[in-house]
C-alpha cells in the first residue's frame, strides 16, 4: 500500500507526498516540486520511487509525449539541455528517430535512390562486408567526424585502396544527408572525412601504339589466338566496357549504317539465384550510345560473323530476352568477363616468352609486353582518340563517360614521348625568327 499524506504547517505551506520520491511543496498557490533530497526540480522534471529521475516532454515536430531518465539530477540536466538545443535548431528529439543506426540510414538511402540493380546488388555487397558491422551498427546521433575517419584508417590499415575506402564513402556520406535533411542530426559527419585513406591506385596505363601494332600482329599470325583477333581489334576500336562487349548481340550491330548500338550489357554474378548471366542497363545513362564504326571494327565484325559460322556455334541461347550473341564459348553461351581476360592474359605470357627467347638470339634486351586486361584496352581505345585530337565531347560521348573530367584525365595523361615531339614540331609552323 502506498501512504499519501498532507501536512499543513504554520507559515501557510502545504507539504504533499504522493508516495513516491519527488515532494511537492505549495505557498500561495506556486507548487514547487523537490526530490527526496529536497532539492528543487524544474518544469517537467521529477523522480520516481526508485530514487530514478525522469524529464518529460513534447517533441514539437511530432507532438509526441517523450522522456529520457538519469539516476544522477545533474546527468539529467545536460540531457535536457541537449534536448532544448535541439528542439530550438528545429531538429527530432524522438527517440524512435535518434535511435536510428547507420545501418538503417543506408536502407533508407536504397530505398530512396534510383539505382540500377545491379549497382545497388554491389552496394549492398561491399556494406554487408566491411561497414553492416562496424560502423554501420552506431546510432546516427553519436558518430563524429572522429568516428568516420578512424573507420576508414582501419580499412587503410588492411590494405584496402582509396578507390575502395572512396566507394564506401559514397555510400555512408549520402546516407548521413538524410539524417542532416531530416533534422535527425546537426551536420554530416562524415564530410571532409575521406582524405587519402588507403593504398594507392595502381596506375593503369594504356599500351603506346607501337605496343597496340605489336599486339595485333602477334595475335594475327599466332595460329592459336588468331580466332581473338576481331575480338581485341572491336575493343580498341569501340573502347567498349568488357560487360558491354560479351553482351552484344547481332541485332546491335547494323552493317548498312556501320554502327553499333549499347543499351545493355552483361554482368556474371550472384544476385540470389547462384552465378549466373544477368542483363543489366549500362553503368550510367551515359552508357546508353550508338557507336560509329571505323573500317578496322566494319572488317573485324564480319570476319566474327564468318568465324562463327564456321565454328558451327549455337545461336540460340537466350539470356533475359537476349540471344544471338557475337563473343561466344563453344557452347553458344557469351564469353565470361573472366574469360576475356584470361584470353589477355595468356596472349601476352605466350609474346613475352616468344619475345625473350629472340632478344637472347639476337643478343638484345627484351621488349615485353605489359599486362593487359579489358580494362586497358578500353583505356588504351580513350588514348588513341585522344592522341589523334578528336573533339573531346565525342570521346566522352563514345566511351559513355557520364562525367567529363572521367576524359579528360585521360587527355592530360597522354604524354608519350613520340606525341611531344610531334606536338612541339608544329611550333615550326607558327614561329618566326
């Protein structure tokens, strides 16, 4: 049973117990309530039985009733202080908000931005890997830009590249945006906080043209890898992406009009049904192009055709609507991106061993050939563009570059010496004594 009582003394004050801690003194009417140490508490304060206390009050933004509780009045008093912070800067003071994750942030971000399947398969991928445990599990309301950068140290300590620690910062910085526009918390913590966090990029360098004539020629006259020439000669010609490549079908290609149209490409993954083919839209609308063919990619695509013909391959394999591809394994199925660069792969190990063995005959040193993947032959397609000066804004159009500067980094790297000295050459032209 719970004793209530009032007691009334001589100077008019009325002393009033409702059992529990807090006492409430009353003088003409004011009522000023005490805790059980007869310390005063203020407007929406008050402790309970158990000695804990308690501050209600209402969220502004959602009109709900809330409390937070401390066993220490003064603890209590830095909370309410943060909570009339906050509520004066207009930002949500509800619980169910501030208790939020990182985590659940991200699904928000999913959830809310328009992302192609498959970028948002490689999000998901990489979070669930490297933030969903970490990072990801602190509320949104308690990480500092301190906390952020000390993340991305540790993956700079595991020897992750910046390229990747950057990929997951364009995850978690839009992710805080939400928390920043939905006045959950100040300012994103995670602004400024990338830096230069991990290990260098490893520079992917284009082949020269003396290298890119090497190449062709090898694979021309070499009887095993004569059957790859169309193959590399439609890439350094198109600069196409390797997803793009081996998802291309006949009907992409029209002939009359020497184009090639790119409005899919293939991914190999597992997006819950095992590793398998998907389509998927390009990498960026950009991607979405019609290609104009130069005679080398005319001749390479019709000497395809015939080599497809005469290897009786199967043409009616069917990959999400998609069938009657150009790049195929024996089976009829598009090449995997894999097997492009294995392809590459063994094309240049079989050169630089050639190449060795005829530099020790002919008593010189060797002139090997680089390692070389799908991606530097699209880099090296971007350079030979840009040495020969095309318009920038076609290259970026043709290589289905959504951001300009992706192309222009290419035209300021292209510096080769034999380009130096025929750009100077042409000062003869223009100079006078």
């Amino acid at each position: 049973m719970v004793l209530c009582y009032t007691l009334v003394r001589q100077d008019k004050t009325i002393l009033r117990t409702d059992g529990g801690g807090s006492k409430r003194t009353e003088r003409n009417g004011f009522v000023a309530r005490k805790d059980n140490r007869g310390r005063n508490l203020r407007t929406g304060e008050s402790q309970r039985k158990d000695g804990l206390y308690m501050y209600r009050y209402k969220d502004e933004r959602t009109g709900r009733r809330l409390a937070v509780y401390s066993p220490d009045l003064a603890e209590l008093r830095k909370k309410e202080k943060e909570i009339n912070k906050d509520m004066d800067e207009g930002l949500l003071t509800d619980t169910e908000f501030r208790s939020m994750t990182l985590n659940d942030l991200f699904q928000i971000h999913l959830d809310t931005t328009k992302l192609a399947e498959s970028t948002k398969k490689n999000y998901c991928r990489m979070w669930d890997s490297l933030v969903k445990n970490d990072l990801g599990q602190m509320k949104v309301v308690q990480v500092r830009p301190s906390h952020v950068r000390l993340f991305y140290s540790k993956l700079s300590k595991q020897k992750y590249a910046h390229n990747t620690i950057k990929y997951i910062h364009n995850m978690i910085h839009p992710s805080f945006e939400i928390a920043v526009e939905d006045d959950i918390i100040r300012k994103n913590p995670a602004k400024k906080a990338l830096g230069d966090y991990g290990e260098p990029e490893k520079k992917r360098t284009a082949l020269t043209l003396d290298q890119q004539r090497k190449l062709l020629a090898f694979v021309r006259d070499h009887e095993n890898f004569a059957v790859h020439l169309p193959m590399l000669q439609i890439m350094i010609g198109t600069g196409l992406r390797c997803g793009e490549l081996i998802g291309l079908t006949w009907k992409d290609v029209d002939m009359k009009k020497r184009t090639v149209s790119v409005d899919h490409q293939l991914t190999y993954k597992n997006y819950g049904d095992g590793c398998n083919f998907h389509k998927t839209l390009p990498k960026t609308q950009a991607g979405v192009r019609v290609i104009p063919m130069s005679k080398m990619v005319g001749k390479a695509f019709e000497t395809q055709r015939r080599l497809n013909f005469q290897l009786g391959i199967p043409r009616d394999v069917e990959i999400d609507g998609l069938s009657d591809f150009i790049f195929m394994s024996r089976s009829g199925r598009p090449m995997m991106p894999s097997s492009v660069n294995f392809i590459l792969r063994d094309i240049v190990k079989t050169y630089n061993q050639e190449e060795r063995e005829r530099a020790k005959r002919e008593r010189r040193k060797p002139e090997e050939m680089p390692h070389i993947s799908a991606h530097i032959l699209r880099h090296t397609a971007c350079t030979r563009m840009a040495e020969t000066d095309l318009d920038i804004k076609v290259v970026q159009y043709v290589m289905g570059h959504a951001n300009i500067s992706v192309t222009m980094d290419v035209y300021n790297h292209v510096t080769d010496q034999e380009r130096i000295v025929r750009e100077i050459a042409k000062l003869d032209e223009v100079q006078v004594m």
